[in-house]
C-alpha cells in the first residue's frame, strides 16, 4: 500500500529528500515518472498502463506535501520502513487505503523504476 499525507502535514518538508523514488512533492509542485527514477520515455507500468515517463503530471495537491501513490514503494528495496513516516514530526505519513498493494507488487515497482540505476 502507497503512503499518504494527511491534512495535518505542517508543510516541514522533512519527507521529500528522504524518498528513495522521488514520489514526494511540494504543494503545487509538478512531477514527472521520471524525476528520481531510471524510468524514460513511453514506459509499460506493472499496471498495464502506459505512460511517458517524461510528461509532467498535474500536482496532486496545491497547498500540502503530496505522494504519487504510482511512485510509492513504502521504501520496499531500499529501507526497513517508509522513511517519510520515520521523520515526520506530526505522523502525517500514514498507509493509503486507496492503493493497496502487496510486498510483491511494491518490490516490482521498485525494481522498474530502478532497474538501471
């Protein structure tokens, strides 16, 4: 399951350098699948979709901190535990129930968007 920031994010900014995928952005921040990652180009996620992985994407949030949910591996691959959450003063960085997804499913996202790094 991705991580989510709630509404009681102070705007501190802690998370965002610890996120080993880039999937941490300032409020109103655009973002690419590419920002952080090995991903280029017209990119096949493990959800069937396709994308460009240098498009900028709209924020998903104008005011507060925000995660993309398709960029968020909890840290699987990298660390113990999600090293927002680690961090976070106000324990803002909490699962989403949105986007479930199984060890096995965040190790592939992982290993995709770092498979040449």
């Amino acid at each position: 399951m991705a991580i989510v920031i709630t509404d009681e994010c102070i705007n501190c900014g802690a998370c965002e350098p610890e996120c080993p995928n880039t999937a941490i952005y300032e409020g109103a921040d655009s973002w690419r699948y590419s920002d952080g990652t090995s991903l280029k180009g017209s990119v096949d996620l493990l959800s069937g979709q396709t994308i460009d992985a240098d498009a900028v994407n709209q924020a998903l949030n104008d005011e507060l901190y925000y995660i993309v949910p398709d960029k968020c591996t909890e840290c699987m691959g990298f660390h113990e535990e999600p090293q927002c959450a680690a961090v976070c003063p106000v324990d803002c960085c909490v699962p989403d129930p949105n986007h479930v997804e199984t060890e096995t499913q965040l190790l592939g996202k992982q290993q995709l968007m770092h498979s040449n790094s």
